[in-house]
C-alpha cells in the first residue's frame, strides 16, 4: 500500500497526450476487486529500505581515534608505572635497606623526599581516574573537568588557593567553559531553566562532602583537579631532585679500605637515574595528553565526526575516561573493545538522569546519521533489554524527562522501520501503551493526567513538545502497522484507536487556512495513512480492526470534512477515500457511510471533477473505486445514490478513459442491486449500450471485462427491437458480439487473476442474447460454444465466484455460481 503514498509526496507533470497512458497505469494496478498479496506488498517498500541495491563501504567508526589513543597513553602510563616500581624497589632494598648507614646525610633526605614524592604521585594517580570518571558523571558538571580548563593552570591554581579562604557560595562561581556549557544546554532544553528535578533518594557524587565542615575544597568533583596538579607537581620535584644529583655527583667520599661504599655512587647513580626516566615518562604522557587533546583538539575532532554538537562533548569525555580506565585498570588492549553505541547501551540502564540523557543522546544521534544508522539499529534490534528501556521512557512524561522521551521514541521510529525489530517492539508487554502515551494532547484547561496513570504529571507545560511525540508516536504505530500481526495489537490497545482517529480530524477552518502550520497537516496526514494501513489489514484481524475503526462514531465524519474542505490537500483526500473503501469491505460499515450525510455526494463531487491537475487524477479515480464498493450489494446505499442524480452522468463518463472503468462498475452495481423498485429510474442506462458494445469489441483486460459485466445488464432494460437500434448505432452486429464473447472465453481458458470475473460476465451476455433472440442460438453453436462452455465447467475455481478479495481472501460471493451459468448457457444451447 505504500506505494501509492509515496507518489502522492510530489507533483507528475504528464502531457495532454499521455493521459490514456495514465489511465492504463492506474487501471493495470492492483485493486480490491482482484486477489493479491496484501501483506506482502505493503511490506515491500520496507523490504527495500533493508536491502539497499548499493553496497555501501565499510565506515571507520569515529570513536576508534579514542580507542588508540586511550592505548597509547595506557603503554606511557604503565612504563612510568613500571620505572617506578622498580625504583620503589631499588630504593628500599639496596639503597636504604643495605647503605641507610653508608649514606651521605643529603642523600638520604634527597631519597627519603623522592620516595615520599613518588608515593604520593603513583596514590594519585592511582585514584585520579577514579575522580574523573565520577566528575563526568553530571552534564553539569563535566565542563569543570573539561581538558579545555588545563590551559589556564595559572588561574586554576590561583582559584583553588582563594578557595581556603572565600564562603562556599562565592567560590562555587562555575568557571567560564561550565558557563558555556550550562547555556548551550539551556538553549537546547528550555525546561532545565523552568524546573528542578526533585531530590533523589541517593547522593549525587559530584556533590558529596567528604569531610564535615570541608565545604567546597572536599567536594568529589573538585578533588580530581587536586591529584592532577598533585602529580605534575610531585614529578617536576623528583626531576629537579634527581638532575641535582646526578650532575653534581655529590655523594660523599670513599676512603680507601672502606668496601661498603665501594659501589654506592654507581647505586645512587642507578635510583636517581631510575627516578628521572619514571618522571619524564609520566610529563611526557601528560604532555602528549595535552598534545592530542588541546593542540590538536582530537575530542573535538571525533565530536565533530560524530556530529553531535556543542553538548556531545560531554559523552566524548565520558567516552574516553571509560575506554583509558580500562586500559590503565586491566589489560591495555580492553579499552579497543569498546565503541560508542554498547557505551551508550550501558548509560540508559544508570540511575543517572545525566547519564541516561548522555545515553540516549548518543544512540539518538547514531540511529538518525544516516552513515552510522543500520549498524547501530543493527546492535539495538538484537538486545531486547536495550528496546524495553526505550519503550520504558516513553511513558516518562515529566518535563524534566522530556529530551529523553523524545530521543528515545526517534530511535524506535527508525526501529521500527525494519521488519524484525518492529516484531521485537510490538512484543514487548506494554509496548503499545507505551507509544499510545506519545499521543497525549495538551490539556490545559482540564490539567488531566495522562491514561497511562502518572497523576502528577503537568500536562501544561508551555514548553512541553506535545506535537513532536504526536508526530512521533504516529510514524512509530505507522511502521509496525507494517506487519499484520502488529495491527492486531493496536486495535487490541485499549484507547488507542480512538487517538488515532481523533488526530484525522480537520475542519474546515485548517484546511481553508492558508497559514495553517505544516505540522498540523503532517499529523492529519500520518493519521489516517495508519488508519488506511489498519483498515487494509487482510483475514479476520482486518474484519475486526474495520469494525472497530468503523464503529468510532468521528471517523467518517472527519473523512467527510477532509472530503468537502480539503481541496488543496489531494494526498489526504486520496488518503480517506482509501480509508472509504477499505471499511466498505463490512456491511456494516458500508451502510454507516452511506447514512452519513454528503460523504457520497463528495465522492462524486470528486469523481466528476474536471480540469484537474494531472497529479490529482489518482483522486478522482480513487473516488470512483469507493463509490463501486459502496454500491456494492447495498439496496440503501444505490438508493442513495440515484437521489443524487448522477445516472447521466455516469453514463457519459463513461466516455473519458480515466473514469470509464469505475463508471462501468457503478452503473453495473446499480442495474444488479438496487432491485426491481427502482426498474424505471435505472432505464436511462440503456443509452449506453453503444459505448458498451464498442469497448467490449475494442478493449482488453480490466476494461474489457467490466464493460462486459454491464453490458449483460444494460440489455435488460430493453425490447428486442431497442437492442437492435443500439447495436446498428454501434456499428456492430449481433454475430460479430458473440464470436467477440466466444472468442474472450477461449482466450482465458482458466480464470484469469487480473480479470477474475470476465468469463462470469461474458457468460451472462451469452445467455441473454441467446434468450432474446433464437438465431443467436444457432450462430454460437456455429462458433462452437458447446465446446468451450464445457472447457469452463472443467475449468471453474473459487476465484470466480467473489466480487471483491481482501488480499487473497474472496469476499461478496455472487449468488449464483459459474459453474451453473455454464449448465444454463448449455441448456439453452440443447434447447433450441
């Protein structure tokens, strides 16, 4: 079904000339009244976005840049680690430990100092990471952390002395990168300066006191800064400290005889040397640190890859400090395993509020790039916790929650548009009210809460996006209505078939309006093509989900008015008219359509529209498609119809190659069910017969088989002698019909699919110029009839015995079967 709504997205621009070959187009594509694969075709256009005709090449993942340089800094760090250890130990067992007594006075407070120096440096680092990665932890607060606040050491330090000295609410000023950052998310969620998310009942790290009375210097989020500067301090003493020893060699003298200090200047010589090469190694990890990240801006380099703007930073940050811990913590190759979409994974199940928003930002952004999309769909559609999270936050309808909400159902709509995730989201329980709580409206006047049941949710929010989650929550039921079990779900959702309908409303103010919003219409617009996707559903799920669509009393209505007012709107015109016939399948709902005022006299408005753009044809040929169903064994609704006085009408459409079709098969609805009160009404059809007589001569296929159909009724309504007038005027002769007739039968010697009742009908004409004339008799045992009837009854099948299919499945079966027809056809032929 998707494809007619893709058409309907822009402008055809055909020639005068080519509209019989428009017309052929549309006549030659599939319609209600043929069997087809209704699931499968509506599946196609998705089948096609999972399986691109072009392979794309292999994208380096922006992130790997972080990885390796996580690495690196992770070898540097665990050489400096390792020259320090051995340092440690030769320190302590050779030098202390065999020359405490040996040693020169200065050589021992220069060991003893750089000891205490390099403990107190491998404690801090030993623990900075761990102070790192908790200042992440808040959006707020990574900018403090950033590497960008490294560059102005001079003011750091300045800062953090006035600290000791200044009241906790002067020295909390944020720094000007915090300021920066704070505004860029401000502008990005305006309800961060609005509200105040209400206390946990955990602390937050980043503000935990560690000491009482500590104030401001003991908070978690500032000690980090203090071991960082700790270690740059702590190494540039131990490389002050050796270098004065190992230029000045200053270690005392050895008199002659005295062999316990024979070798001690070699020992010292060793340490000193051990204790500078694990300083230099540690600034020059430090330097290149700040090499890569300031010089060269690699976060900002990977961010901009990544395309996450100003706020993606702090998911950058975060990124890097996980994948360099494990890389320092555990194996140095650990930290090469992670990539940015299990990281973001990982964050949506945190009880963080910044971490689930850094999350879910990160996924959000991966899923929408169209480089990064199908790998990253790819990795969620296969973990099941990760869509039940995302289906979860689609019912966190607190302001506060509401970039969350709306990143997350973004995701689910590009989810959704794969056919196997779609049947892993509509699987899960809840799932369905879940999407159906995105199709809240705001409510100020009554200040509701949700269905869903969170009663202290403030609904009036002024800044709250209820139209973008609308929007939303119908692109994500419009994709899993892709699926015919998922359209069970959503009639079998309670309330949410009512939301749907309620969003096809548009009066005629919005659709006269010239300023109206183009939200506004795209919210008409996906509504009611997943109305249309529902009510087209095939089997016995579609026979309920047309009686429950059906039966919402503002359904038909709302189509009514998009019928009437809609004018400039054809794609929502031609979206309802779908709707129409599609409903028109039940008798039920084929008899409230007709009862409800003007949505007949519409279609034919519609039908008998003339000079139309060339991209609005498909309108009115869909006009005529719900007029034939909704005349279709439906005494009330032909009724109805001869009221509005369209019979002549009908018949001179049935002059225009775009109408004739539709036209044919109402004027044969009329004749065949409006019953014998209306004989005299329907007599004006005879006139005609002739353009009857010459398509059925001149056509082939769809044309030629309705055109037949309603010939075999049109002579009904005359004498032997009116027939003959309208077949001189034609031009055509009773002989030459009847070899036409037996010539369609033994062309189609099974039943066609395209033209499933062609030899019903051509029987029927058979059997009607055999009784009105007896030489007609005679002319087709001339042609041989006798034969190819019997062909047919051995050749009959259930599909000639529907009007109309539901997919695969026959639906209005005639009264009177092919294989009796044939019998009679037979027996009028042995009779005379």
């Amino acid at each position: 079904m998707d494809h007619r709504i893709s058409t309907e997205e822009g402008s055809v621009h055909l020639k005068i000339s080519e509209l019989q070959k428009l017309s052929e187009t549309f006549s030659s594509g599939a319609t209600i009244f043929e069997p087809q694969g209704g699931i499968e075709k509506r599946e196609s256009s998705n089948a096609d976005s999972m399986s691109p005709t072009t392979t794309t090449p292999a994208i380096r993942a922006p992130e790997k840049k972080l990885t390796l340089f996580a690495l690196q800094l992770a070898v540097l760090e665990k050489a400096a680690t390792g020259l320090g250890t051995l340092g440690f130990i030769w320190a302590t067992v050779v030098l202390l430990g065999g020359f405490a007594i040996t040693l020169d006075k200065t050589d021992f407070w220069f060991i003893t100092i750089i000891l205490l120096i390099e403990g107190t440096r491998i404690f801090s680092r030993s623990h900075e990471l761990e102070w790192q990665h908790q200042a992440t932890w808040s959006i707020a607060d990574a900018g403090i952390n950033s590497f960008r606040a490294l560059r102005s050491s001079s003011h750091f330090l300045i800062r953090t002395v006035k600290a000791f000295f200044r009241p906790i609410l002067a020295v909390q000023k944020p720094s000007q990168h915090t300021r920066e950052l704070t505004r860029t998310i401000d502008a990005a969620s305006p309800r961060f300066r609005d509200h105040h998310r209400m206390p946990t009942r955990t602390w937050k790290s980043s503000d935990v006191p560690l000491l009482p009375f500590s104030q401001w210097v003991f908070l978690s989020r500032n000690v980090s800064k203090l071991l960082h500067w700790l270690q740059i301090i702590s190494a540039l003493a131990c490389v002050v400290l050796s270098l004065m020893k190992l230029i000045k060699h200053n270690y005392g003298q050895v008199e002659k005889g005295d062999t316990d200090k024979r070798n001690r200047q070699s020992a010292l010589n060793i340490f000193y040397a051990l204790a500078l090469a694990e300083a230099l190694m540690f600034l020059t990890e430090k330097a290149y640190w700040e090499w890569k990240v300031i010089y060269q801006k690699l976060l900002d380099e990977v961010n901009k890859e990544c395309e996450f703007g100003p706020s993606g930073m702090v998911s950058i940050r975060r990124f890097f400090y996980d994948a360099y811990s494990r890389c320092v913590n555990e194996s140095i190759f650990d930290g090469l395993k992670m990539d940015m979409v299990t990281f973001a994974m990982d964050l949506l199940n945190s009880t963080s509020p910044d971490e689930q928003l850094i999350g879910v930002r990160i996924l959000r952004q991966f899923a929408m790039h169209e480089r990064f999309s199908s790998d990253t769909l790819q990795k969620i559609g296969i973990n099941i916790s990760v869509i039940e999270r995302l289906v979860e936050m689609l019912n966190w309808t607190d302001p506060q929650d509401e970039e969350i909400r709306r990143s997350a159902a973004e995701i689910l709509s590009k989810l959704a548009g794969k056919k196997q995730n779609s049947l892993r989201v509509a699987g899960i329980p809840g799932a369905m009210e879940s999407i159906s709580s995105l199709l809240q409206t705001n409510r100020s006047n009554s200040g509701a809460a949700d269905e869903i049941g969170e009663k202290n949710i403030i609904f009036d929010h002024a800044n709250y996006g209820f139209w973008t989650f609308n929007h939303l929550g119908l692109l994500i039921l419009k994709k899993l209505a892709r699926n015919h079990d998922n359209c069970g779900k959503i009639g079998n959702t309670r309330g949410l078939l009512p939301k749907i309908i309620d969003f096809t409303h548009a009066g005629e103010r919005l659709l006269k309006d010239e300023n109206v919003a183009a939200s506004q219409i795209l919210t008409v617009k996906r509504s009611l093509q997943l109305v249309k996707m529902l009510a087209s559903t095939t089997g016995s799920t579609g026979r309920h989900l047309r009686k429950e669509i059906s039966e919402i009393v503002f359904t038909i209505s709302n189509i009514r008015d998009i019928l009437r007012y809609g004018g400039k709107y054809p794609m929502l015109q031609k979206l309802g008219i779908d709707i129409l016939t599609s409903l028109s399948l039940e008798e039920d709902a084929t008899e409230r359509i007709g009862c409800t005022g003007g949505v007949m006299k519409e279609l034919f408005n519609i039908f008998f529209k003339e000079e139309v753009p060339e991209s609005q044809i498909h309108v009115r040929i869909a006009a005529g498609e719900a007029l034939t169903m909704l005349a279709l064994e439906s005494r009330s609704n032909c009724y109805h119809i001869l009221k509005l006085h369209v019979l002549e009408r009908l018949i001179g459409a049935l002059e225009v190659p775009l109408l004739r079709e539709s036209a044919a098969r109402i004027l044969r609805n009329l004749c065949t069910f409006s019953g014998e009160d209306y004989f005299n009404q329907l007599k004006g059809v005879k006139v005609a017969a002739p353009t009857v007589l010459q398509a059925i001569m001149s056509e082939e296929n769809k044309l030629q088989e309705v055109m037949v159909g309603l010939g075999a009724h049109v002579f009904k309504f005359m004498t032997s002698e009116e027939a003959r007038i309208m077949f001189d005027k034609a031009g055509i002769t009773e002989a030459g019909l009847a070899s036409k007739l037996v010539q369609i039968l033994k062309k189609h010697q099974y039943p066609p699919i395209k033209t499933p009742r062609i030899r019903r009908f051509a029987i029927e004409l058979v059997i009607w110029m055999m009784r009105d004339k007896a030489t007609n008799v005679c002319t087709f045992k001339d042609l041989e009839m006798e034969m190819v009837l019997e062909n047919v009854l051995e050749t009959t099948a259930e599909l000639e015995s529907f009007n109309i299919f539901s997919g695969t499945v026959g639906l209005s079966r005639h009264s009177t079967t092919i294989h009796s027809l044939a019998e009679i056809a037979l027996k009028l032929l042995a009779d005379k």
